[in-house]
C-alpha cells in the first residue's frame, strides 16, 4: 500500500512539473503552404489565445520569437485578452505595440473580444479601449472586412461569426450563405486567407472559398494524449476533431494554432503553446 501510495504522488508531482511547465512555454510550429496563386514567398507568424499572458517581461521573449522569425506580417485571429471583468489586456496591448513597430499586424477577433465588443457597459468599454490602441499603434483591425496584399495575390479576410456560433455542448448549423453574408463572396482569382476563430466550422469556410483558414480557439485541447490528441474543447467537449494542426478540406487547408496562453481553465498539459510561422510559396518555386 505504501509503494502504492508513494506512486501516487509521484505521478501527481510529475503531472504538476508538466502542467507549470507548458503553462509558461511555447514553441514554434513552422507549415509551408504552396499555391500556383501566390506570386512569390511570404511569411506569417500567426498569433492566437494569448489571454493576455505575458512570456517574460512585457512579452518580450514573444517579441524577440516573433522578430526571429523575420514574418512579411503578423496575423492574430483573436482571444488576445481575457472577457472577464475587471480582466486587463496590458500584456496583450504591449505585444500588438512591439510588433507593430517592425511588421504589418493585421488583426481578428475572437470570441472573447466579440463578448466585450457587444456588451461595453459591463466590460467598461474594453473592446473600444482595445482597438483604438491598436488602431494607434497602426494594427489593422479585420471585423468582417478584407484587405488585398497585391503583392503576392493575397487576400486577407476577418471573420467574426455570431457567438450563438460558440455554444456550449451543440455545434449550431451553419446556414451555406452565412459567410458570405457577412464577408462578401470569396476573391476567386486571389489566394484567399480567411482568418476565423472557430474551426469547427473549416467546412463552411472551404466551400466559401477560403484557400487558407487561419484559426485558433480550440487551446490545443487543453490536455494532449498520445494518439487520442487533444481531450477537451472550450465548447466543453471531449477529443475535438479540430485541436491543433494542419487540416485539408477539398482544395482549402487550415492551419489550427494550439493558442498560447489560457482562461477558464487555467491548464496546459502536454501541450504548450504555440506560435504559428506560415510560409506562402508558388506553387513551382524551388525555395526550401
């Protein structure tokens, strides 16, 4: 029983190493997407679910990752800070500073800056604090709206879906319109970026037109298993499809960013965070 017992607690230790571990890590996770549309190589660091967390003093160890990376621009698709009263998004505001500093940062919410955005009288009017310090740092914010980058044919598109669409327990349908309802049809003739926060709905985005989906949300499951992958979802369910990682869905992909900080659930196992590099290439060039 002693043995037992003792087996207990090391596992116990070890499980809390690996949860401090990961809640205060990130790694970089680099994907390549080809394209006989893209005109010639760009970079992307995407950033998601950062929650305001805060890698070293003022981010600056986030920063400095970013920087080696050496991106054309900067992508966030939302869950910067936290929609919890009295929550602070210094951390978040101080990275968007630095970044924007050095690249192009082009910026889409989330659901937790969608909450704020829709009820400003309990969030003390977060959301318009928020962006109008992005918009003076010189971020792009992308609400349902696109901008072209003519350069590599690319167009980058921010989607923000209704929060009905975030729901605990029942993924909502999604009526085959709805995107373009919201974002206008899809720029066939363009390499199509669409950077949507939920990926439960990749299908949706694919048959809109979407080329690339960019997304985060899902926290990499929170606890990652060996060969089961992630174990829960902010939608409170058990082994997400979409956790982490690059998905394909005709001729559209998405790359799914486990997120990098966290929020209700204050836990990483397995699973540290994750700052997304995405490099666009042609679809005949040689480069590595």
């Amino acid at each position: 029983m002693k043995y037992i017992l003792v087996l207990f607690l090391l596992i116990i230790c070890y499980g809390i190493f690996v949860i401090a571990r990961d809640m205060n890590r990130f790694v970089i996770v680099p994907y390549e997407i080809r394209s006989k549309k893209i005109k010639k190589k760009y970079t992307i660091v995407m950033l998601s679910d950062l929650h305001d967390k805060s890698y070293g003093k003022r981010n600056e160890k986030l920063i400095r990752a970013v920087a080696d990376c050496h991106p054309d621009s900067v992508m966030a698709v939302g869950d910067l800070y936290t929609s919890k009263e009295g929550s602070s998004f210094d951390n978040a505001l101080a990275l968007m500073e630095a970044l924007a500093k050095r690249f192009p940062v082009y910026a889409a919410n989330g659901n937790h800056e969608h909450k704020t955005a829709e009820n400003p009288g309990p969030f003390h009017h977060m959301y318009e604090r928020y962006k109008a310090k992005l918009e003076e740092y010189g971020v792009v914010t992308l609400v349902n709206s696109r901008l072209r980058l003519p350069q590599v044919n690319v167009n980058v598109c921010g989607l923000q879906i209704a929060r009905s669409y975030f729901r605990h327990f029942r993924q909502k349908e999604m009526p085959a319109d709805y995107v373009e309802s919201l974002v206008g049809p899809a720029d066939r003739d363009s390499f199509q970026i669409l950077l949507a926060h939920n990926p439960v709905y990749f299908a949706e985005y694919a048959d809109w037109g979407a080329d690339l989906v960019l997304s985060g949300h899902m926290h990499g499951g929170i606890i990652r298993l060996p060969y089961l992958g992630g174990v829960a979802s902010p939608s409170i369910g058990l082994f997400p499809r979409y956790d982490g990682g690059r998905f394909s869905q005709g001729e559209s992909t998405m790359v799914l960013g486990r997120g990098l900080g966290t929020h209700s659930i204050p836990v990483r196992m397995w699973n540290p965070g994750e700052l997304v590099v995405v490099t666009l290439l042609p679809a005949n060039s040689s480069a590595p």
